[in-house]
C-alpha cells in the first residue's frame, strides 16, 4: 500500500547544499548530465505531459538518508506546485557516501493553464555526523531541507477546447477549476439549458472523448446530459456539440460535475420558488421505504416489474407545503398519463394545504405485456416524467446481508426467484461500480470473493427458487473503499434482465490502526484508514503531555488536501484506503509529550484518532 509522508518541522533552517542530481536517460542514448539550475521543459499542452528522469546521489564523505523529495511554488517547501509531480522516488533510502548509490526518480510536468509555470525541487534529508544514528533515539541524525534546482515549461493550450454558450453567458472550460459552472436560479417548473462544444484545434482528426455526467449520491439529478448524436471522431479544425439541461425538481442547489475523457468540470444550479407550487416539497418512497427526492431531469424508474394481468409496482408520494411557507398552496391536479401508469389513494383535487401540511397518493404501474413503458407524472403544474420495464421472466429478488452498505466490508448478496424455476436455469451475475467520487471511475477491492471478479454463473436449479454459485447461496463481495453504487444485473439466457443497485454512502474518514512513537529528536505518527469520498484537506494535531495536559492549545493545523489529492488521483490502485506517517522533530525532550491526537476532516465531517507514545 501506498504511503503519504507529512514532514512537519516545527523550526526550519537554511540548509547547505549535500546532494548532487543529475538528468538521465533511461534509454543509455546520451550520458547523465547535471540538473541545470533552472531545467526547461518542453512546452506541453495543458492536460498533457512530460517528464525527465533524476538520479540523485550523496557526494560527501559521510551517509545521507534521503526522507522524501517535492516540488513547491517558493521557499515553503510545503506548498506543492501543482503543474509538478514527483513518481518512482524511494523514500527513506540511505545513500551511501561518495555518490556510490543513487535514488532515481521522475519529474513530471502537467500544466494545469496554458501559461509559463516554475517550480523548486527540495529534499529533506538526515545527515549522519558525530557518531548519530538514522535509526536510534538516544543520538538522532539532523535534518536538512536542501534546494535541489529549479524546474520550469510553459503550457500551451490544449488539443481539444471546450466551450460553453447558454442564458448566463459564454465562455471557455477548463478542468478542475474551483468555480463551477452555473445554469443560473430557476423554477421549479422550469429547465436552463447550456450548450457545449468540442474543437478541434490540430489538423490531425481527435478521437471524441467519452462525454458523461457525474451527479454526486442522489439516486435523482437535476441536469440531463443530451449527447447521443457525437460522432465517434472530431474532423481537423472541426468541433462537435452536445447539451445539458438543469431541470429542477426541489428547490435548493444542485451540483454535479461533467467528465469529458480524464477531465472534469464542475456544475451548478438553483432551484427557487417563482410561483407557489414551486415551493411545494416532492418526495416518494419505495415497497422498501427508500426516501428520494424527484428531480425534474431524471426519469422517476419503477425498475423492472413482471408482466401479466395483477403485476403491478407502487411508490407512494409525499407532497408537502414546508412549516416556513407564508401562505396555503393549492394542488390543482394529481394525474398520471402513458399506459400502464395511474393515480391510486390520492385526496380529491383541488386541495388546498396549509403551510405545514401535507398529501400522500400512490403511482401504480400494471404493464400488460413485456416492453418498455413511459409516462408523465403531473401535480399541479409541477411534472415529472416516469419509466418502467416489464419482462416475461420470473421476477427476482436481491437481498443483502449489510444495511446500510458501507466501505471495506465483506457482504453477501442473495439471489430468490418469486417462483420455483420451471426449468434449470444458469444467468450470469454482473456487478458494477459507479463512483461517487469526481475523477474516479473504478476501485480494484469490488469484486465477488469467489471471483476475484465482477461476475458469477448463477445456477437455479429446476423447481428451486434460491440462486447458487458453486454450491453457496450467500454470494459474498467486497464494498472497497470509495462512494459510490453497486448495481447487480441478473442476466438470463433469453435476454431479459433484473438489475438492483445499493449505494455505499460517503462518510468520515475512518482509521483503521494508529501507532505513535518517540524516535528522538521526532515525534512520529503512523496513521492507516480510508476515506471513501477521496476529499481529506485539513490535519489538525494536539499534542498532551504524560499528565494529560494539552501542550499545543491551538493545534498544528495542516492544510493536506494537494498531498493526498495526489496520492488518490495518480496511478490509484488502493481505492480509498491510505498509510500516513507524520514527523515532528521537536527541540527538547521527547519522553515528556505523552500522547497526540489527530484530526482529520473530509467533505463530510472530521475524525479525531488520539493515540499514546511509546
């Protein structure tokens, strides 16, 4: 696994130079070369990338260990520059003396805008002199924070554009800016559409990248992306289209992010009261009473119900004039339009509601026959469209063990036909992952245990009504450890499907192990857990000492957010889950700080670990 270093130093110094670096080439083609004292890199299209391979060695005649190596913007090696990426270092690695070892190491230069960008190369090292040793407590190595260089390139605009036009304006987008793009304060009743294009701006044709929306942990958004007409290639000096509508069906802000192939492009709207029925509160509820919220752009879905004369599926709603509405709001109407969909158990129209007061009603689907079924669900002048699938084949019922599901568990999924099988049959399970997480599309821990895979050959043998695999009826997975939803897909050899999806909720970050350790002059903090929503930014540490008392009453606050946005989002292949180790060298004596604790905030709250040293 993976590990994030946090070198905190409580008192820097100006550190003399004591390493030597130079530039190599992998391929043996020209000779090692010293690093220039201000490296250029080729100009590089944002979004784009290049890189030069470091060997950096000890020419002293005394051994260095090599803590760690980063780029940042300035003196303060802590502000990572963000158009620079460090990969392959080997950290805490001893180089011998005389440059008889070296540690190799890659730089990378991504630029995040087409403009000139810099950036220092440090290190921070332990010196071994006076008899000190990198691994004793009793007489620890100094430490140094040596300039290694400066690196530096110029971003040039990318291959493919993207811009904008819609009701608040135009522009150009680039990925992961802080400021999202907004549709604007709208209705209820009402849709706000942008239109976007994709250019060509190389005489080569572009391959069109995959265009889709990622709307956060709501089963309903807001905006609908519009993108079936892109063709599969964007002619040279040619741009392409595609739209996406917000359409509002609360009130309140709505966000999601648009990914276009590896970049990402944050979204937002605001749904407001324009006429009184806009502040009408909409809800509704499965057979399993889960709660959602309608969104005016995404399809109300019954799912798959089974065909045939008393097949029928409800959800039942809830229409509500919020407590803090000054005035009564009247529900003109309650219809359902499109076969197979109807009104059941709902109050006569019109009905006049209070502020505080509420209705219920059902939405029934009875398909007669198999196929694909669509409608319209209207209250008042509020409307939302519905859809429903109905199939000939036994209907199927997916049951796990965990409720709710959460981050690195082993849960079992059952699989249970209404009817006895009339016939052997053996359909294959599909499991899919769909992150919540912006920028992040897989976590390599979901599988099925039996499987170390995604599918199983389900066997339901004639006349029994439980799924088996090899014999075991409780199919076991694993959640990994990223937000997002799990969607089963039972598939028959006739063609007809049934698919159930559960959602892993974000959470908290969560630690799994924490040690903490006196290896004077440090004070060291090994932490392992998971963040699941991939979103840690603030690291607050409070130090006691062995009577408890609190030795820093502010906190050493650490703002971690580009470290482990790093970690995360380059080359993941650990999910969620993360290693990090904290030093604090410390001018006195260790043995009197007794315990720390850590606070570590995500996008949803903030987990506090204390742990004693030992």
């Amino acid at each position: 696994m993976k590990a994030i270093l946090l070198a905190l130093l409580f008192c820097a110094s100006v550190c003399a130079q004591s390493l030597s670096i130079v530039v190599h080439d992998p391929t043996g083609r020209t000779p090692d070369a010293p690093l220039t004292a201000a490296y250029p890199f080729p100009d590089t299209r944002v979004y784009s990338g290049s890189s030069v391979v470091l060997r950096i060695s000890n020419p002293s005649s005394t051994p260095v260990e090599l803590v760690t190596v980063m780029l940042s913007n300035g003196s303060d090696f802590t502000t990572i520059n963000p158009n620079f990426t460090i990969t392959g270092l080997a950290v805490d690695k001893t180089l011998s003396p005389n440059s008889s070892n070296f540690d190799e190491f890659t730089v990378n230069f991504t630029p995040t805008a087409a403009a000139f960008a810099s950036g220092i190369l440090q290190a921070i090292i332990l010196k071994q002199q006076n008899g000190c040793s990198f691994s004793s407590t009793s007489s620890p190595c100094p430490s140094d924070n040596p300039n290694l260089g400066t690196v530096q390139g110029t971003g040039l605009a990318p291959s493919l554009m993207v811009s904008y036009s819609g009701p608040n304006g135009s522009g150009v987008l680039y990925p992961d800016t802080t400021y999202p793009l907004n549709f604007g304060n709208i209705s209820t009743g009402a849709t706000s559409t942008i239109n976007f294009t994709l250019s060509n701006q190389t005489s080569t044709a572009l391959t069109t990248p995959t265009v889709a929306l990622q709307t956060g942990i709501f089963l309903s958004s807001a905006f609908s992306l519009t993108a079936s007409a892109l063709p599969a290639s964007i002619p040279a000096n040619s741009s392409v289209s595609f739209s996406i509508t917000f359409a509002p069906g609360q009130t309140g802000l709505s966000t999601a992010t648009l990914m276009i192939g590896q970049n990402f492009y944050p979204m937002s709207g605001t749904g407001i009261v324009v006429a009184d029925t806009d502040a009408l509160q909409i809800s509704y509820s499965d057979a399993n009473g889960v709660r959602t919220l309608p969104q005016a752009a995404t399809p109300i879905s019954f799912g798959q119900v089974a065909a045939g004369a008393s097949a029928s599926s409800a959800l039942t709603f809830y229409v509500t004039n919020p407590p803090v509405s000054f005035n009564p709001i009247t529900v003109s109407t309650l219809t359902a339009s499109g076969a197979g969909f109807s009104i059941a158990s709902a109050p006569a129209t019109p009905v006049n509601l209070q502020p505080g007061q509420s209705i219920s009603f059902q939405l029934v689907f009875s398909p007669s026959s198999a196929g694909t079924y669509t409608g319209t669900l209207s209250i008042g002048t509020r409307q939302f469209s519905v859809t429903a699938k109905s199939a000939s084949s036994l209907d199927v019922s997916f049951q796990i063990d965990q409720s709710p599901l959460a981050s690195q568990q082993q849960a079992h999924l059952s699989l249970q036909l209404s009817s006895p099988a009339p016939v052997k049959l053996i359909p294959t399970l599909t499991m899919e992952f769909m992150s919540l997480v912006s920028g992040i599309t897989n976590d390599p821990a979901i599988n099925f245990l039996a499987s170390s895979g995604r599918q199983l050959q389900i066997t339901f043998d004639s006349g029994s009504q439980t799924g088996t695999f090899n014999g075991q009826s409780a199919l076991t997975f694993q959640t990994g450890t990223t937000a997002g939803t799990l969607k089963f897909t039972l598939a028959f050899p006739d063609g007809t499907t049934a698919t159930k999806s559960f959602t892993v909720t974000p959470a908290a970050v969560q630690i799994t192990s924490a040690q903490a350790l006196r290896q004077s002059p440090n004070l060291v903090l090994n932490l392992t857990g998971y963040d699941n929503t991939y979103s840690i930014g603030n690291l607050v540490f409070t130090f006691y000492d062995t009577d408890g008392k609190v030795v820093t009453p502010n906190g050493i606050s650490v703002e971690a957010g580009s470290s482990f946005h790093q970690f995360f989002f380059t080359n993941n292949q650990t999910g969620g889950a993360f290693t990090l180790q904290a030093k604090f060298p410390v001018n006195g004596d260790v043995t009197k700080i007794g315990s720390v604790s850590a606070a570590i905030a995500n996008s949803v709250a903030a987990t506090t670990s204390k742990s004693n040293f030992q």
